[in-house]
C-alpha cells in the first residue's frame, strides 16, 4: 500500500471515529423517550440561551403535554408535512423524488422532503445545519426513532416541541397564544390555521396571515373537506390519493430557517396518510 493510501485510510478512519463518537454523545436512551415526559429540543434550549443574552426577545412559551392527541386534531399537520407519515419508515423516498423533479424543473430549492419524524430527530438532537452531515445523522437517528417509538408517540414529540413562531414551541403553547385556548377547544379552521404556519411559523402564522399563509390554509382545509365529504373511495384511503387541486406548496427558503421547523415543505402534501390516529 503506497504512503497516499495510508495516510488517506487513516484520515477516513479517524473521521469515522470521530462520528461515532459525535452520534454516541448524543445518543437518547429510546425507552425513556418512548414513554417519559416530553423532552426539552434542542431548538428551545439555544432559545432560552439567546433570550438570557438578549432580554428583548419574546419570553418562551412551551407548554408540553402528555395529552392524547385526537384524529382531529392531527390530521391537519398529517396533511400539511407528511402526508404519508403513517406509510413510511422515517423517510419518504416517493416525496423525496418528487421534490427533487420538482426542484430540477424550477432551478432552485423550492421544495424538501423531510418527513415529520425527520423533523422531530432534527428539533430533538441537532442543529439547523443544512450540512450533509447533519442530514446523514438525522437519518441514522430517524431510523432508530423509528424502530423505538411507536408513530403516535412520534407525533406527540412532534407537535410539543414544533416552533409556531417567535418562542412558541409546541401547540399547546400556540393554542393559548393564538387564541387563547387549549388545543382541544380549537375549531377545525383555527388548528388548520397552526399547520399552515408550520413551513415558515415566524413569517407565516395566525397572526401575520400572509397571502402564502392564507392559500396554504385553504388548500389544507381542501383536504380535509373532501376527506370528510367521503369524495374518496376505500381505496383511494389506504394507497393515499392525489388531489389535483393540491398544488406543491413551496416554503420560503429567503427567510432565515426556523428553530424548530424545518422550512422543508413536503410535496406529499397532495396526499392523505392511510391510517389517521383515533
């Protein structure tokens, strides 16, 4: 073996090394987090630490629950991130082709695919790097989120700890803020209102009720109209289905990436999981 080979086998090797060593660090004890009370993200905690060195940030407002999570309540963000959440095993390789032929076709980075367990690994254990590094470890950790925690209890992570604008994470924590109830008060339209904001929450959300948001809440309320209406056939249900009224929605990639969302908004949104939770 030539002296280039060595010493590249040894850069290669103390590289993987030390990546082990990185994802070893931050490796979770997975039956805590399947059933333990609703951790602190990563995203909440650098935010209280940027408040403490500059006061004139909003205070932070997170809430966690263990609430039970209702189909109603649900279906809203199931169809505005991930609409094959229920499908897939972490990683949609059906919306991921997708959004790369969308992307191609427009020449710029419109859209993404990361899933909402992708996300919840992302808010939970990383940065908002968009390194090759850091999507390589949110795969790893995704795949074992996924063989640890059930679907429910990933969703559960997902929507306590999901930034709904500037220091409000989680939805019972933006249900108060918003409109001054507990998620399990709002009406339809007011929880369609906190999955619209989820792509861009601090440009986007109830509050500003920018054109975006407005068009990327009816077209959710779309959905969820016909789903209600029985327009679709059982098999339609279980395969999801495709509505051709349900153009991609792009996220707004111009305005600084979120803190806890991750400004990817996922082109199988034109679709609707096949088992929504009771």
């Amino acid at each position: 073996m030539s002296r280039f080979a060595k010493i590249f086998l040894v850069i290669i090797s103390s590289i993987t090394l030390l990546d082990i060593a990185y994802l070893a660090s931050i490796w979770p004890a997975w039956e805590d987090l399947a059933q333990g009370p609703i951790p602190e993200s990563t995203f909440i905690k650098q935010y209280r630490d940027h408040r403490r060195e500059n006061p004139d940030l909003p205070p932070l407002r997170w809430t966690p629950s263990q609430e039970s999570l209702s189909k109603e309540l649900t279906m809203p963000f199931i169809i505005a991130e991930d609409s094959r959440f229920y499908n897939h095993l972490g990683v949609d390789i059906e919306a991921l082709a997708d959004a790369v032929e969308y992307n191609l076709k427009r020449k710029k980075l419109a859209l993404g695919a990361s899933t909402i367990s992708q996300q919840t690994v992302k808010n939970l254990f990383l940065s908002s790097s968009r390194s090759l590094l850091r999507k390589w470890h949110e795969l790893i950790l995704t795949a074992a989120m996924e063989t640890h925690l059930s679907k429910k209890r990933i969703l559960q992570i997902y929507l306590n700890i999901a930034e709904f604008g500037h220091g409000i994470f989680g939805i019972h924590a933006a249900s108060l803020y918003y409109f001054y109830k507990s998620p399990s008060a709002l009406t339809t339209e007011e929880l369609v209102s906190l999955a619209a904001s989820l792509p861009s929450p601090k440009k986007h959300n109830p509050q500003t009720q920018t054109e975006a948001f407005e068009k990327r809440k009816t077209r959710i309320l779309s959905v969820i109209k016909k789903y209600h209406q029985n327009l679709l056939s059982p098999p339609a249900i279980e395969d999801g289905f495709d509505l051709e009224l349900m153009d991609p929605i792009e996220a707004d990639l111009d305005e600084p990436e979120s803190e806890a969302t991750d400004h990817e908004t996922d082109l199988s949104n034109e679709n609707v999981a096949k088992d929504l939770p009771n």
